[in-house]
C-alpha cells in the first residue's frame, strides 16, 4: 500500500459550501457535472470539511492532479476531463470520486466529507 502524499495544497477553500460548489461549478462546461454541482449545493446542509482546489499528490511514484483533495476525510474529486488521474488516484487507500464514473452520487460524497461522521 503506497501512502498519498499532498505536495501541493493548491487553494484552500474557504466560505460557504455553496459558494466553494459553485466556485467548481464555474470552471465546468460540462452538463453532467454542473448537475451534479446544482445536486451538491442543495443538499450541502451539515457541516463538512473545507477541500484543497487544484491541488496534487504523490502516490506510487506518479505526481497526479486533483482538483478536490479533502486532507482529513482522505477523500478526492475529480472533473470529467481528469478522468486518467482519477483512475490512478483509485488504487489508493484514499475514497475518490469523478464525474465520468456513472456510480457518482451526492450524498456519498458529502457524507464522505462531512464533519464529524
């Protein structure tokens, strides 16, 4: 089991989660996910963790991209055109998520993230 390691914390959200989705949400043309995005800013009501944007990691010797990275809850996102360093970032003990898998679903990814679970 190789250790993920963040060698870059890119930007650390902060604000509200419907401000920090629709600050995703923004970077996407990409229907799928901005449904996905409008899904998670309706359902974003606990309290969750504040995630690293476009940051990257270190895992089995690759140097991989992430545009989510969660450090506490071990959790990544990935958008659709990231797809090759989600599938990569998979084979860690880390949970992940991307839009191009059709199993993606709201409510795990922010039980995944929430505070205190």
């Amino acid at each position: 089991v190789h250790n993920v390691e963040i060698c870059d914390d890119g930007q650390k959200q902060t604000g509200s989660y419907r401000e920090i989705w629709e600050y995703i949400k923004d970077d996407t043309e990409n229907i799928k996910e901005q449904k996905l995005f409008d899904e998670l800013i309706e359902k974003s009501t606990g309290t969750y963790e504040k995630p690293i944007y476009g940051g990257r990691i270190k895992f089995s010797g690759e140097s991989i991209n992430v545009d989510l990275i969660w450090e506490n809850s071990k959790v990544m996102f990935f958008l659709a055109d990231s797809y090759e360093e989600y599938l990569l970032a998979k084979k860690s003990t880390w949970k992940c998520f991307c839009c191009e898998d059709e199993t993606i679903n709201a409510e795990e990814i922010l039980h995944s993230i929430e505070v205190n679970r």
